[in-house]
C-alpha cells in the first residue's frame, strides 16, 4: 500500500495578520514574520512552512477558515506553489464573515480555485479523486454545519435538543450575525438545513465508493465542522454552544470507515480512533491572542 504524506491545517486565521500585522503582536509572532521573509517565496501570512519543503508531501489539506472571502484561496495557491503539492480547500464559517452571501461566494470560490489551474481545489459536497503510483485516494469535501443535536439524550428528547441548540447559537454565535444567505441573515435553520444537505451527499459518495471500488478503496473525508463530541475542547464539552461546533456522526463513521476524517472549526486539535478511521485535527487558532498559535506548526499525516 502507497502511503501518501499529507499536511493538514485550518484556522488560520490569516485575516488577523494582515495587511498590518495583528493589533497585539508578541515576540513570537516578530519571529515568525521574520522566519517567513528569510524564506524566499514563502507566503506572507500563516504558520512558518519552511522545513516542509524537503518532506516529498503529496497533498495539503486546508479545512476551513483560513481567511476572509477570496483570500484564502489566494494563501491556498501560494501554498501549493512553494510546497509543489496540491491542495484541497473547504470553506469554513469565517469565510463569509465580510457580509459576503454564501450564494454568491461559494460559486466564487470555485471559480478562484479553478482559475488555479489545478493547485487548488475547492469542494463544497464534492469529490476530488488523487492517484499516486497508481493508487486513488478519493476526497470527500464540505463545510458540513451542524445538526445541533449534539446535547440529546435520546431519540425521544432530540426534537427538544435541536430547537433549543438552534435559539442558543442564535443568540451567541456571531455566524448568524456577519453571514448571510439568499439575501437574508443566516439563521441556525438555515445552518441545519446545509447540513442535512451535505450529509445526504457524504451516504451517497460513501455508498457509490464502496459499492463501485470495495471496502479497500482509500477515502478522506474533510470538514470544517466537527464530526464527533470529542472534537470539542474538553472545557465545553456539554455546553450551550456545543452544538453549533460539532455533531455527533459516530454511527456514520462506523458505517463507511474512511480512512481519515479531518476537521477544524473547534480551536481544539484531537486524534481520536473509530474502527479503522482516525479522526483528527490541526488547528492554529487565532493569532496573538490563543495559546499556541503564534508557534503552531502543522501536522503530517501518511495516509
């Protein structure tokens, strides 16, 4: 079996770097910037990625919020061309935080990544197929929301959980303040109805993958949001506003056995095992402000 390096990072942030620099920057960060400039053709804003020019990656997995509107597929393009690995990018809830309607700025980002002439591919219920040596690894790619029926007990009191996940992510989660969709601002219904969109997708891609090409055929799965509890810091684990960061796709997971299932939206990074599918994360978090991220360096996952 090939195995294929993998670089994995999302939440990056990069918006709160630029074009100045973050508002309270810290010695670590000076250090990074001044790590990027000495590195000839390395991208302006985001983690350092000098030594991974030697690691023979194959693929770069970027899972959303990676900056505002267009630019992240900007940082994705360049990314790709001083690591000389594709890219796959999803789209993360930041993305439209510039009052951009998803209607018009998920086509957008389809197009910027197109006009990449293949460095860049951007999935929103979508599937790239990679072959390495002769190998296909299939790449299963969404935004995926949430079903906010992380906190239900039961089948009996799940109706109960959504609503009332859904009327506290209304009233605390800024995605459904700064988005907006069909001309309207994005509500949590809306948010859950994008989801049972995407996850009707993923049964089908499942389903046709492993009917057509066996319980062999080497899949990934990437998401913004978070496929599983655990995905979620352990601090807000059964918090109000937990659901709105993951669901709870466990028996999904068990069903298909992908090989990999990636994800960030949490500001959590986990590695956690379900059957044959490892799910894991890479997170940087924002900038200046959160532990860690000034000196985050990615993860390299063999696939």
């Amino acid at each position: 079996m090939i195995m294929i390096r993998c670089l994995v990072m999302s939440d990056l942030h990069n918006e709160h770097e630029h074009p100045n620099g973050p508002r309270r920057p810290t010695a670590e960060w000076f250090g990074l910037r001044n790590a990027r400039r000495a590195c000839p053709g390395h991208p302006d804003v985001g983690p350092f990625l000098g030594h991974l020019r030697g690691e023979n990656l194959g693929l770069v997995v970027l899972a959303g919020d990676i900056d505002l509107d267009l630019h992240g597929i900007t940082y994705a393009d360049q990314v790709a061309l001083f690591l000389g690995a594709p890219v796959v990018y999803v789209m993360g809830n930041h993305c439209a935080y510039n009052g951009r309607d998803l209607d018009k700025l998920i086509p957008d980002l389809r197009a910027a990544a197109k006009a990449t002439c293949g460095r860049v591919t951007f999935l929103e219920n979508e599937r790239a197929t990679f072959e390495f040596r002769g190998e296909k690894l299939h790449v299963l790619g969404c935004t995926l929301w949430t079903d906010y029926a992380l906190l239900s007990k039961s089948d009996d009191d799940r109706d109960a959980a959504i609503v009332q996940g859904m009327r506290d992510a209304a009233g605390g989660l800024n995605d459904h303040l700064c988005i907006y969709l069909r001309g309207n601002r994005f509500a949590p219904a809306m948010a859950r109805q994008l989801h049972d969109v995407s996850l009707a997708w993923l049964r089908r891609e499942m389903t046709w993958i492993r009917v057509t090409e066996g319980p062999d055929a080497k899949v990934l799965i990437v998401t913004h949001h978070a496929p599983i509890p655990d995905a979620n810091p352990p601090e807000y684990r059964g918090g109000k506003l937990s659901p709105a960061f993951a669901s709870d796709l466990t028996a999904e997971i068990e069903l298909w056995q992908p090989d990999y299932w990636l994800n960030g939206h949490t500001h959590f990074n986990h590695d956690v095992r379900i059957g044959r599918t490892r799910c894991l994360s890479s997170q940087r978090g924002y900038v200046c402000s959160e532990a860690g991220a000034d000196t985050y360096e990615p993860l390299v996952v063999d696939l």
